[in-house]
C-alpha cells in the first residue's frame, strides 16, 4: 500500500521516488499532506537560503517569435500579437535603471526573434557586462545552435533559461506544432550545461493534456537532469491561441511541485513565477512558503510590458520597474522574508 507521508519523508531525506510514487503521490496528497510537504521544503530553502530571496530583472527584449507554440500568445500566427523589440540602448537603460535599484543579475527574455543575431546578442551580453561587471546576464531565448551557445557563453553570458516544457515526447508534440522536437529541446538544454551556462529547465503545471504521469516524469528528468535553476508556474490561457478556453492550472498542484522539486533538488534556484503570481494574488508569497527563494521583477520598459503577453491577465504590465521593486519587497517582508542585492548564483556545495 502506497502512503503519501512515506512518500514525502522518503523525497526529504537522504531516498529518492520511484515514478509510481510520484504519481501517486500527485493524485492523492490531501491538505494536511501537503502542509507536511510545505514544511519539509520550507526547512530545506531556509537551511539553503535562509531568508533572503535573490531577485532577477526581466527585460523583455522581443515579442516577436518565429514559433508557433500552442499556448503561447506571441505565437507566429496570433495576428492580434502587438510585435516590438527593444534595441541596444532601450536594453541597456532598463540595465542602469535595474542597477540603480539594486538588481544584479538580468534575465534578457524574447520570442525567437532572427533579428536577435548572435553578433547583435553577444555585443548587447558584452556590453552589459562592461558596464555591469558585478553583474549576471542571463538569456532565455529559445533554441539556438551549439555554436550560438558558445559564442553567447564566450561574450560574457552565465546563465540560460530554456525550459523543457514538458519531458514526454507524446504530450509535447500537443503542445507544439510538428516542427518542433522534444529532443531538440533536451539537445539545447544538453548543450547549454556542457558549455558551463548555469542552466534552467522547468515546465507548465496544468497545460493541456497533462497526466500525473507526465508530472511525474518532468520530476524524475529533473532529478536526473539537475539543472541550476527550475521554472514552474500554472498554464494560463491566452485568448488568441487554440488552448483559448482551456483552464488554468491549479495553484494548489503548483504548490505542491515547487515543494516537490525543493526536496529533490535542495539548492536548486527556484522563482516564484509571475504566472502564478497572476492566477492567486498571494500566489508569490505562497510559493516562497512552498520552498521557492526567487523572484523576477518586470525591468521592462513600461510602454511595451502588455505586448509581451504570453497569457492573459498578466500582472506588473502597468508599472514602472521602481514600483515593481517595492511592491515584492513589501510582499515578501509580509511573510518574513528580505529581498537581497545578490547575484545569486548556484552554489555547488
Ligand atoms: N522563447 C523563449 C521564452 C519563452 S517565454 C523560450 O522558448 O524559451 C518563457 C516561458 O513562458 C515558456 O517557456 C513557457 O513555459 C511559459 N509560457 C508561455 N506561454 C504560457 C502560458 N500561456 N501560460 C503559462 N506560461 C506560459
């Protein structure tokens, strides 16, 4: 007989779970199990991380997207997309205004956009990191070549989010049209980690067609994958693609994995994303409580924030990048935690 307490005791100490374990475990947790959970992976950030939570300045540096993923709202074929890129010097100005405010890692996110070339990407790395070299720059810009990966890596960048989606060859082809591959995916993420980019994967929880299994799955390659850092928020739809009028995930089962991969992964890099900041108002400060010890304020410029919009109803678009700021560090000291001016980088032991 399968018990979800054994299960979790066995996820905090020294055991791992067996595939069927995960599953059963996802499908059955009640609410006191998951409050076990909650505390166990609580326990492991703070003995990680104590309280301070490092935070990342997103600048989102291009709607436009030469993919057509399937929940995605800058998809190439969402005619209703606003397209805008930032150039150099726009990205370089969010760069002084996050300094100023005391981030010290920037994370340059876009669709894959080919103007985005690897001349153009490893002059803007190069000259964020002279201006800013107590700083990290972390890119998350889809799939590129080995090649491109290595040049990006050699203009000064340290860190790449690629997340995998999901781990199950099956439910990715739902999720992405034929073109795209699983493998190539896992190929990339490979390829970053060979090169020496603390590198992060992660997944949607609750996108369509997701079965525990899948879950599970997505758990077992990260443990076996052990990426610097893991992204895990809720699917949201998005009112122009064909998962339109799909549901939400839950904020709960969200929850539940970040405490999850906080026990399989103890120093693991773990936001709580603005997606599910977006699907529970709390949403962030719960998933501190759950064992995450990130968070990635909006550095974007204010007039282009809403054209980014991967879901619907996403938070922080208004907002200038010093309200952002404050506003998570008042959340974050409501429930006892600091913000800190940190880079924040993976620690290996
Ligand atoms: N082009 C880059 C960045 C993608 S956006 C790349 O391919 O990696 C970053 C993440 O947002 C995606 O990896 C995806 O997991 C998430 N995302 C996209 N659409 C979403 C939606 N509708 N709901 C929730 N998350 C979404």
């Amino acid at each position: 007989m399968m018990n979800c307490t054994d299960i979790i005791n066995r996820l905090g100490g020294t055991q791992s779970a067996e595939r069927e374990e995960l599953v059963y475990l996802i499908e059955n947790i009640t609410d006191d199990e998951a409050e076990i959970l909650r505390k166990l992976a609580q326990k492991k950030a703070l003995e990680n991380f104590s309280k301070k939570i490092y935070i990342r300045g997103l600048i989102e540096i291009s709607s436009y997207c030469k993919n057509d993923c399937l929940y995605c709202g800058i998809r190439r074929s969402n005619k209703n997309a606003v397209r805008y890129r930032l150039t150099k010097n726009e990205i370089l100005s969010c760069c002084e205004k996050g300094y100023a405010l005391g981030f010290r890692t920037f994370v340059l996110q876009g669709g894959e956009d080919g103007y985005f070339t690897d001349d153009l990407m490893c002059d803007i790395v190069g000259s964020i990191k002279s201006a800013y070299p107590d700083c990290a720059v972390t890119l998350s810009l889809g799939e590129r070549s080995r090649e491109s990966f290595q040049r990006l890596f050699d203009a000064g960048a340290d860190r790449y989010l690629l997340r995998h989606e999901t781990a199950t060859a099956e439910h990715y082809s739902r999720l992405h049209p034929l073109e795209m591959k699983l493998e190539s995916r896992m190929e990339c993420l490979k390829n970053l980690k060979e090169i020496g980019f603390q590198t992060g994967a992660g997944f949607m929880v609750g996108s369509p067609f997701q079965t525990a299994e899948n879950l599970a799955d997505d758990l077992l390659f990260l443990k076996s994958f052990n990426p610097h850092m893991c992204g895990i928020g809720p699917f949201i739809p998005h009112r122009d693609t064909p998962f339109a009028d799909r549901e939400s995930g839950s904020v709960r089962l969200t929850l539940v994995l970040l405490s999850i991969i906080r026990l399989m992964l103890p120093r693991v890099l773990l936001p709580a994303t603005t997606a599910l900041g977006t699907v529970d108002g709390k949403g962030r400060e719960k998933g501190i409580l759950h064992g995450a010890n990130v968070v990635m304020p909006n550095l974007s410029p204010t007039e282009h924030r809403a054209d980014y919009s991967l879901y619907d109803n996403k938070i922080c678009t208004g907002d200038e990048a010093a309200e952002c700021i404050k506003c998570l560090s008042g959340r974050m000291k409501s429930i006892g935690y600091e913000i800190v001016t940190d880079r924040g980088d993976y620690k290996s032991c």
